[in-house]
C-alpha cells in the first residue's frame, strides 16, 4: 500500500517540478495537458491504494473472527492447561 502512495506522490513532484522548470510556452488548456493527466492518476492511485488498505483489513478482521479460528485458539488453549496440570503432577 505504501509503494503505490510512494509511487503516486514521486510522480506528482516530478510533474510539478518539470512544469516549474518549463520555459514559458503556451500549454493546451483542458484534460489533455500532461499535468492534469499526472494528476488524475495520483488522485487514481491513491484512491487504489486506500481501497486496498480497507479491503486487507476487513480481511484480517474477518479471519480474526471466523469460528475456525476462536475454536482453533480455544483449543490451542486448553491443551496449553492440559499440558501445566500434568507437568505441575510430575514435579510433586
């Protein structure tokens, strides 16, 4: 996620600086000039790289709560005890 915002940010001050150094000439007004276009593609990664970010973590959040796991985790659990007991009964 944070490449894609690299990325984006990188070509925007790129763009902003090569408009900045350009001699004065005439520029075509209206969407087709390359500024505008550098723009709109920042403006659709960052957009991109958000959608990514919240559909990752709805992700984890749902693995996080599926029933597989908190069963797998309570498992996991009660050997761990299972395991103490009996080891705390050899050391007596």
């Amino acid at each position: 996620m944070k490449l894609y915002l690299a990325v984006a940010v990188l070509l925007l001050a790129l763009a902003t600086q090569s408009e900045a150094q350009a001699p004065e000439e005439p520029t075509p007004a209206g969407p087709d000039s390359i500024g505008d276009k550098f723009s709109q593609f920042g403006d659709t990664v960052a957009v991109l790289g958000q959608d990514i970010a919240t559909k990752t973590q709805d992700a984890f959040q749902r693995a996080q709560d599926s029933e597989f796991v908190v069963k797998t985790k309570t498992w996991f659990s009660d050997q761990l005890e299972k395991m103490k007991a009996k080891l705390s009964e050899i050391g007596q």
